[in-house]
C-alpha cells in the first residue's frame, strides 16, 4: 500500500496516534521548562469543537487538532462554531510525514490565551466529507472552513506551546518546591522533579 493510501485509509488511526504524540510531547517540553503543575484533558466527542483542553495555572486552552500529509494539497479545515464560544479556543494544523514525524504547524486563534478565536461565523459553510447515497454532500450549518492563508506558520512544538499559553506564563517559571503525591511524607522535589 502506497503512503497516501495509508494516511486515507487509516486517518482516524493516524488521527490518534498524532493527538497521543502531541499531548505527550508538549508536557515533555513543559517538564523541560520546569512546568510541571499543568494538565491535558481529552474531550470524548467533538460537539464543543475541540480536541484536547490544556490548563496550566491561569490558562486554559480548547485545542482543535487537524493533521495534513507534508505534501498534501489541502487548503481548509472545517472548524465547529462551539470553538469560538470557549474563551481561549485554537486550532493546532500539524503537517506529518509519512512516518508521522511533525514536520511543521499552523496556528489559528488569538496570540493571548486570555482572548477567544477569531471571527470565523462569516466564512464559508463546510459540508460533510461524504455524501448521502445519492451523492449530495450536505451542509454543516455549525461548521465553517478556515483557510490555510488565515493560520500562521510556526516551525516549532515549542512555538506551538509559546503560543498557547502565552510568553508571559512561558517567561515566569520561578523556582518552586513541589511535594509528589506519592511521596509527600518521604521526599520533597523541586522544579524539575528532582529530589532536594
């Protein structure tokens, strides 16, 4: 089977796969950067808009994931409305290879974490991929398609994070004294989870 044969055939696999990658990923990144007090929840469907939920102190983010084959000719996804009603909702396109290797992102939503998505009620009203058995591809009245130009092109997981909770929380991490739950009589950690 041919690479764009395997990312058509098996998108929802890959789908997974990505979100597990991208959720693990970043919380590796903050736990480089000492964070260690945020958290990443999984929405069970997708009603609300989005995919995961990322909170770490005053910050809380509703991400939509899309994935795009580097190559790929894609130039829009659909976006819920739900999204524009969280109070900080985004949308991560993550570009893979065929290996599934993140190659590049685009960002879609506001440069604050505070302030919620763009405009999107005006755009264009998506329909369903497939169609009904005669072939009508019905619309999705509470979707819209964003266009590739409205996102901006970050290089990095790390300028994807920068972006989602903002330079100042990413600026702020300040020495702390954590005590792990596991251990609170034994042991007391600092920052970097490390023993003191």
């Amino acid at each position: 089977m041919d690479a764009k044969s395997k990312h058509a055939l098996y998108s929802t696999l890959r789908e997974n796969i990505i979100e597990h990658i991208f959720a693990g990923e970043l919380l590796k990144l903050l736990w480089q950067r000492g964070i260690v007090d945020a958290e990443i929840l999984k929405s069970e469907f997708d009603a609300g808009g989005y995919d995961l939920v990322l909170s770490c102190r005053d910050v809380t983010r509703h991400i939509q994931l899309k994935i795009a084959r580097e190559g790929g000719s894609r130039s829009d996804v659909s976006v819920n409305l739900n999204l524009a009603k969280k109070p900080s909702g985004c949308v991560v396109w993550i570009v893979v290879n065929d290996d599934l290797d993140f190659k590049n992102f685009l960002w879609f939503g506001s440069e604050e974490p505070h302030n919620p998505l763009p405009p999107i009620d005006h755009m264009k009203v998506a329909k369903h991929a497939k169609g009904t058995a005669e072939g009508i591809k019905n619309e999705r009245p509470n979707h819209r398609l964003v266009k590739r130009s409205n996102f901006t092109s970050v290089a990095t997981l790390e300028g994807v994070l920068f972006k989602l909770l903002g330079r100042d929380l990413m600026a702020s991490v300040t020495p702390r004294v954590y005590v792990s739950s596991a251990h609170s009589a034994d042991f007391l950690y600092d920052e970097q989870g490390l023993p003191l």
